[in-house]
C-alpha cells in the first residue's frame, strides 16, 4: 500500500482547486486530490512570477478577519500549457492575509506573496490558483519536485514518456485508444482515475521501439459525476514505482472530456455492511458505483483464506452474504472489507479501489454459542447503515496523501 500512497499523494486530497466556483470565491477541502491533480484539465499550467498585488474595494465589515478582494497580475516565466513565457495575466481573487488559518497544507497566495515564483495554474475568471509551489527560491528540491509534477501532468516534456487518448472527446462506456510513447523497455500499470479510484485497466509491456497501445473502455462511474463537466483521465506507473520519484511514479498522463455523461447518486466505488449483524454470525454486503460487469474480491481485513468474489451487475452494483471470519472483528467489533480489482497478475494493494466497515452488534448471533476472543464483538451497537469506519477514512487519507503532489477538479 506503500506505493498506492505515495502515488495518491501526488495526485488524489476532494480540492484546494477543488473545481472552485466563479467569481474570487474559492472551494477548499482536505478529503481529495491536491492541486497536482488538477493541472490534466487545466487550461493555462505555468511557472509565473507575481509581479502585481492590489487591494479592490472591500464592502464587508471592516472588523470581520478573513480574505480580501485584490487584482493579482502575473508574468509567466515558464510555459507549461495554453500560455507564453513573458505574457502578463491577471485575476481578481479573494486573498488571505499572512498566518490567516488555511485549511489545507497547499501553497495560497496571500497578501505578502509579491515577487514571489509559482507553479501551477491559473486563470483569468476568478477560479483560484492551484498551485504546488509558493516561494522566492526557484533553485531549491521542492522548486523541482513542482515542476517536474507539471511536465508529467502537462505532457510538456518530450524528453519523457508521454500518453495520447485517440478519442476526444472520449464518449461514455465506450472503447477509447491510448497509445504511449518514449517508454523505457519494462512492464507498466495503465490506470483511470488519477483522482479516485485509480482503476486499473491494463498491464502492458513496452519493448524495444518505446511504444505500446492500449484499448479501454471508458469507465461508467468516472462519467458520472453530478454536477461537473465529465473528464475521463489515464496514467502509467511502473509495476513498481520508485520510491524516491517525485511524480509519485506517475511517467505519463492524458486526458479528455467525456460525452454521453448521466448523474448519478453513487459515482464512486462504494461497500455497505448491513446492520444489525454480529461477529460470529452472517454479514450482508453490497457495493454500487463499480464497473458494470466487473469482477471484485471481497476481503475482510486483518484474515487470511481465499477472498470472496463477485461480478457487479448492470448498474455497478453486487450483494452478497458473508460469513465474519475469524479475526475479522477488531478493535471492540469492527469489521472492515476491502474490495479489489481481480483478473491482474499485481499485488492486491495495487488493485484496491475501496473499504468499507461497520460495528457488529455485542454477543453472539441467535443460536450460536458465545465466541470467544479474538473473534467476539463487544462494540457500542451498530452504527446506523454501516460506518466508514477507520480503515475507509485511511483510504481516503491515502487518496490525499497520493495527491500532496495531487488532482483537483472545478466544480
């Protein structure tokens, strides 16, 4: 899972530039993708010094701490996509003053940031920068790490390995064509969803021209995301990253917008473990925002023994009866399940794409006899529909963490 982490450190924490909305308001939550993850989708991704910081006319109370309307004008000094070193932008943003509290451990422009250098991108229509450097020392191992993160997010360095999607945009549920090139000879994991769940779509083998192509279907949750323009985005990593890799080992990514996009209540990967249910007893369990038709194995962490497989049906979604097996209860009765992706030859952990948990209920199960540790549940009662529960909330800590560098979508 170590990998899984650090990869989701570089692109998955839901948005500093969380698809933030018009005008100088700005969207920020720590639950998904850092600002990294944004830069795919971007229109304008650059390194830019700020060269202008003017306060506009400020109507609120004037005793009221918080951000305050001001021109920021820009000059790129480095381009990365959609904009040319030496042009001068500019946007009117809400700014915080210096040691004003900020939510998120993502670079902001505050009211002493003149002079200063970013990465990241930015644009005219008030949406907030996102950035993944902040400072006045562009020679430094962040400054680098940033901008190597915006040539693999960007696809702006032809000395590196580089993805093309065929389709754009790419239509959803339907086969789109990938094809890589400048891939050192080895084999690679193509994944969706730089953002959650990182799907895995193929594995495949580059050999001696550098090259491979790939056909995927265009997966049916990423398409339905209520409320936002649908994007469907893809990315290779080793089969084993490296570990000092600032790119979270993420070589290359492409994506496109997609058409043919429905709402849908449930775009994600979601598990749900009826309640009441007790530790030595049977377990109902259900999953909706999979694949259709994709094929899962269910297990109940902390045990050993062969994991439980099922097929989601035509609408992503699957229930099965499971038996608690021993050990699964943990923690005064918790039981957490992991799904996985079957069918590749990697190591589960690469092949997670969510947790799900739950309390069982204190005693046995009617007409069983008392268990016995380590397997007896002597938690508070259930919580109502099945918790999240810690190991749910760790997934989406990694999904943060494997954003630090990480992919914000606007809303």
């Amino acid at each position: 899972m170590v990998r899984a982490l650090v990869l989701l450190t570089f692109v998955c924490a839901a948005a500093v530039a969380a698809w933030a909305g018009g005008g100088a308001e700005r969207a920020f939550a720590c639950t998904g993708p850092g600002p990294a993850s944004s830069l795919p989708f971007d229109a304008r991704v650059m390194e830019a010094r700020i060269v202008g910081l003017d306060p506009l006319p400020y109507t609120g109370p004037a005793s009221t701490p918080g951000p305050r309307p001001y021109r920021v004008l820009i000059e790129v000094t480095r381009a990365y996509r959609g904009v040319l070193v030496g042009e001068r932008l500019s946007a009117d943003l809400n700014v915080d003053a210096p040691g004003y509290p900020q939510p998120c451990p993502y670079p902001v422009i505050r009211t002493d940031s003149l002079g200063k250098w970013f990465v990241g991108s930015f644009d005219t229509d008030g949406r907030y920068p996102s950035l993944i450097f902040l400072g006045l020392d562009t020679s430094g191992a962040e400054y680098d790490r940033a901008t190597a993160i915006a040539e693999v997010m960007t696809g702006s360095n032809p000395a590196r390995p580089s993805l093309r999607l065929d389709a754009a945009p790419a239509v959803c549920g339907e086969d789109a064509h990938i094809v890589g090139t400048n891939f050192p000879p080895g084999r690679y994991v193509l994944r969706t969803g730089l953002w959650y769940p990182r799907r895995v779509e193929k594995v495949v083998t580059v050999g001696g021209d550098r090259t491979f192509e790939a056909n995927v279907r265009v997966a049916v949750p990423a398409c339905h995301e209520p409320n936002r323009p649908a994007f469907t985005d893809y990315f290779v990593t080793p089969v084993v990253p490296r570990q000092d890799d600032p790119t979270g080992g993420i070589l290359a990514v492409a994506a496109a917008p997609v058409t043919g996009a429905q709402a849908s209540e449930h775009p994600y990967p979601e598990i749900l473990i009826a309640t009441p249910f007790f530790c030595d007893g049977p377990m109902q369990v259900s999953g909706r925002g999979f694949e259709p038709g994709e094929r899962l194995l269910l297990r109940v962490e902390g045990t050993s023994g062969p994991d439980t497989a099922v097929t989601a049906g035509g609408g992503g979604e699957f229930e099965r009866t499971m038996t608690v097996p021993p050990g699964g209860c943990v923690h005064q009765g918790y039981v957490s399940i992991r799904v996985s992706q079957a069918g590749f030859d990697l190591p589960p952990e690469e092949t997670v794409l969510t947790f799900g948990g739950a309390w069982a209920e204190a005693g046995s199960a009617p007409g069983t006899p008392a268990p016995g540790p380590p397997n007896a549940g002597s938690g508070a009662g259930a919580a109502p529909g099945g918790g999240i529960g810690i190991l749910a909330v760790a997934l989406l800590a990694a999904s943060a963490a494997l954003a630090a560098g990480g992919i914000a979508r606007r809303r």
